[in-house]
C-alpha cells in the first residue's frame, strides 16, 4: 500500500469529529505560553511572511486561530479592477477547474462527485448549474485563510450540510471518493453580474470552523442539513462587494467555486497544480450575445 492509500484508509478510523474540535479547542487557547508554542511550532514548519499581516508580531495574537486567520495590510492583495474579470477568492492551489459535466464534478484520477449532492441534496439548488463551471481551490496551512468575494454578489441563501472531516489535501483528493460532496461544508449561494454564483467552503479534518462575515461561526453545527435564507422576504439583504471578505476557515481547507453554463470562462494559465493569489484574474465573464 502506498503512502497516500495508507494516510487515506487511516482517516476513516480515527475519530475525525473528536480529533477536529479538540484541536479547535486548543486552537482557541488564550493562555499566554500555549498560544506562543502553537505559533512557534507552526511557523518553523510553514514559511508565513508576516511582513504582509496588519499585526506583523506572533505573540501579539490572542490566540493560535486569530494567528491563523490574521488580516492582511489593504494594499497587500490588489484586486482585478476590471468589472468582467473575476478576482481570485484565495490564496492557494487550484486543485480542478472546468466544465460540471451530466451534474458531476471532476475530482482526481478517475473520480468525481454529484453537483446536487455537493450542494445539499436539493435539485431546484444545484439546476442553475447544470453544464455550467466550477473551480476547485485548495488552501494549505501557509496560505491566507479568510475567502473573498470573485464579483459583487447579493446573498440568496446559505445552506449548512454536515458531513466527513477527510483531509483536502492531493493525496488524500486522488484516494477518497465523492470527497467534496461527503465533507461538512457551508453553500453560499449569490446573484451577481455573471448569474447565480455558489461558493462552497468545504470543511477537513483539524478544521475547527467556518465562518462568514454576516453570521459569523457556521460550522460545525448540528448533524442536519439547515438552510437560512436571505431573499428580501426572508431576511435583510446582504450584499458583499468584489474583493470584500466573506468568510474564514479556522485551519485548511478548500473553496469550490460554481457559475452556471456560459456564465464564465477561466483564463488558460489555470489548471490543476497552478498557484492563486487572492486578487487576481481567474476568469472573465461570457458577453450575453
């Protein structure tokens, strides 16, 4: 058995819930020498440029996770000013990108996974995006880890799906099948210029939490599928301009972008392994004929 087969056959046996809210807690610590040692470990392992961070000392954090989710100084990622191009939600690694073929996703060597079941098993959700596009973008621990807005979006709705707490890492996305679409994930889902956009902030293991900037702590909830709409009817609107962030991971994980069909296109330098940097172009929108 090969490394990666091993490290994926080992995370269906540990306790994934426990082991990710026990290192939340700790994660969450304010005692003084605790926090340090964290961020000292972690940054001996990880190269992290502070000189980008509004707060550039470690030991001023209050916690491990407020290191983890530091804010970045305003002019350290530009954004696409261009109003047909969309902006990079993150810094990472594009782990797929391309076409949502027959509702399935391309996932890695020879799976792929249900687009109605990544957003929660409902098939009126996931029609818009019938043979539209997704990207699938992969946060290490280095990386920035609060997501930003790809164009200007009005929320419609958020949809809590809970689910595994699999790793997102390639090894473990090229061993573990319908991984996205069986891990505990968040689904926005906005109207913007380029049609209906879903950003799904999927959840792994060691991840403490999700969160958004207008409620705040998502995920974990209860083991229940819970929608919260946000249509004028149902709640105040939220609207959230191009660039602005939307959300954090507290530890790793993954964003998967959905547009519907010739909604977008994504620019050619992008594939699977290509680097991202919150900001720039990652795609364009499609001129209505």
């Amino acid at each position: 058995m090969n490394k990666a087969r091993l490290f994926a056959a080992l995370q269906y046996l540990v306790p994934q819930h426990l082991l990710s809210r026990a290192v939340g807690y700790l994660a969450d610590c304010r005692i003084g020498w605790v926090k340090n040692s964290f961020i000292r470990i972690f940054s001996r392992f990880y190269p992290i440029n502070l000189a980008e961070a509004q707060e550039e000392n470690p030991r001023a954090y209050p916690s491990f996770n407020a290191f983890f989710t530091r804010a970045l100084k305003p002019d350290a990622r530009p954004i696409a000013a261009d109003p047909r191009q969309l902006a990079c939600p993150v810094d990472g690694t594009v782990s797929q990108l391309g076409r949502i073929d027959y509702g399935r996703l391309f996932q890695a060597k020879g799976h792929s996974y249900s687009l109605t079941t990544l957003l929660g098993g409902d098939s009126d959700r996931a029609r818009p995006f019938l043979d539209g596009s997704f990207a699938c973008i992969y946060l290490s621990p280095q990386d920035y880890h609060r997501v930003h807005m790809p164009l200007d979006g009005c929320l419609r709705e958020t949809v809590y799906v809970p689910g595994d707490l699999f790793s997102v890492n390639q090894a473990t996305v090229g061993e573990v099948p319908n991984l996205f679409a069986r891990n505990e994930r968040l689904v926005a889902i906005f109207d913007t210029a380029a049609g209906p956009m879903a950003m799904v902030l999927v959840g792994a293991m060691i991840v403490a939490g999700i969160e958004t900037v207008w409620s705040g702590q998502e995920a974990p909830r209860r083991r229940s599928i819970q929608r919260t709409g946000y249509l004028p009817e149902e709640k105040s609107p939220v609207v959230v301009p191009k660039g602005a962030e939307m959300g954090r991971f507290k530890l790793g994980s993954t964003v998967i972008l959905l547009f519907g069909k010739d909604a977008v296109e994504w620019l050619d330098e992008f594939k699977a392994g290509t680097r991202t940097r919150l900001g720039t172009p990652l795609g364009t929108l499609v001129e209505s004929p």
